[in-house]
C-alpha cells in the first residue's frame, strides 16, 4: 500500500509541477523580476510571527513566505523542529517549540503563530497545553489536520499514529479546543489537498476558517494565493480576520514567484 501511495503521490506532484498556480481573484499571473527589498522599520514597532513547519520540513520551507512578511513589516521567526519525520510523538517537538519561544522572546510578548500542516497541530499542543495560550496573539493553522487525515494510515510511527482521525491524541486536543476562543484563531484549508483527507478535516469549529483553493498540499506556504491569503490575516483587524486586508495595509507589496531567502535571513534557533 506504501509502494502504490508514493508512486501516485509522485506522479501527482509531477502534473501539479507543469501548472502554474492560480492567481488571487481579479489579479492576473504577475512577473518574475526580482524584489527589491524594502526598508526595514523600528523592530520594536513590529509583529513577531513564529512559524513552525510540517513533516519532512524544517525552518526553509518558509524562506519565500518569510521573505514576503518580512517586506510587510512583520517579524517572522521560523523553527526548525527536530526530527520531523513522525519518529516522535507530537509532545517532544511542542516541548522544542516552547523551548524555543523561551528562548527568543520576553515572558511577556505577545506572539502570532503560523502552524503548517503537522506543525498547526504541534503549534495547538504548544498553546492549549504548554502555556502558549498566554503567548499568543493570533494562531494560523495552514493546513492542519485538525481531526486528522487518511494519510496517517501509512506509517506506524508515533506522530503518525496521533494524526490518525479519531486518535486517543486529537479527542483529547479538540476536547478543550474552546479554550482558542480567547485568542484569534484562523484555519486556512486546501479544498484540493491529498494531504489532508478528507480535506474537510482541516476546519475546526472554534476557529474562522477560510478555504484557500491550490493545487498542493506544500502551496499554501508557498504559491502567492497561500501566501496572499496568510498575510491577510495576519494584517487585518481583530473584526475582520477572515476578510481580505486593504492594498494599504499589504502596502501594495508584490507576490510571485522570487529566488527564496534573497531578502530574508531566517531566525533559527541556536
């Protein structure tokens, strides 16, 4: 069963390769050239974004979504989770997030957070049940399955087995998921995604949950549609987190397709 998903997987990924994503609505594709990165304001008069990865990943992933933030005049700071492979159960990697989040910034800062994928529900553990709840300003999960995914079915290792739908691990997490209801908590899915079946497990009730159409489970970090979509969110008004952000408040600042990490330095823990 392995051997058949990953040669479908492949030869997937190998057809989505030769389409070009789908530009925002009303937008049409946009070019190439290069960014010229912008000034940096007052560190101290910006957002810190703490992005955490999925399975596989580790902080790179986010170099073209950090590049993009970074040019909005937020603070993006991404982690590299270790292993990420499922090996380990999904609480050793929260313990690293926290560990992190101890490290990089004041006790009492108040921080945005971008969970990809495995790394939503990592992010959720972190705040429902290590103290992030007290950390956290608004909490992004792209991608993330929330009640679990059909995919889990392929391996037998522990993180695997937890982001099984109806695993002992979820039940337990979604029992208390009211406690999000105090910070802002938005859910960006993938109608598409192979990843996360069925896709509809990607919405969570507690949270405002905004469908963003891409081809791939890995572009809605990645194409300027998912991009677009997460810069809205963390740009917009408490009153209107599921509504798109105003060209002034995205500053007019382009999205397409660049050289990652060429106007970005990650922050990566030591």
């Amino acid at each position: 069963m392995t051997t058949i998903r990953d040669r479908l997987w492949q030869q997937y990924q190998e057809a989505a390769q030769s389409v070009w994503d789908l530009p925002p609505s009303g937008q049409s594709h946009e070019g190439t050239a290069r960014l010229t990165p912008l000034a940096r304001p007052d560190r101290r008069n910006r957002t810190r974004t703490v992005l955490v990865h999925g399975y596989k990943d580790d902080a790179s992933v986010f170099e073209p979504l950090a590049s993009y933030l970074s040019e909005l005049g937020l603070i993006p700071y991404a982690v590299t989770l270790e292993p990420s492979d499922c090996s380990v159960p999904l609480e050793a990697l929260a313990q690293q997030l926290a560990r992190f989040v101890e490290t990089n910034f004041a006790y009492n800062q108040k921080l945005d957070f971008i969970g990809f994928s495995l790394g939503g529900i990592v992010t959720r553990y972190f705040v429902q049940r290590l103290g992030g709840l007290a950390r956290t300003n608004r909490l992004l999960t792209v991608a993330a399955p929330h009640f679990g995914t059909w995919m889990a079915y392929a391996s037998k290792l522990p993180a695997a087995v937890q982001l099984r739908p109806n695993s002992a691990f979820l039940r337990d997490l979604n029992a208390d998921a009211e406690l999000l209801d105090s910070v802002h908590f938005i859910s960006i899915w993938n109608p598409l995604d192979l990843m996360v079946l069925p896709s509809l497990n990607g919405r969570i009730p507690v949270a405002a949950n905004q469908a963003v159409w891409t081809l791939r489970h890995q572009d809605l970090i990645t194409s300027p549609r998912g991009m677009r979509a997460i810069a809205e969110q963390l740009l917009a008004q408490p009153e209107s987190l599921v509504g798109p952000a105003t060209p002034e408040q995205l500053n007019r600042a382009p999205l397409q397709r660049r050289t990652a990490g060429k106007t970005f330095e990650l922050q990566k823990q030591s």
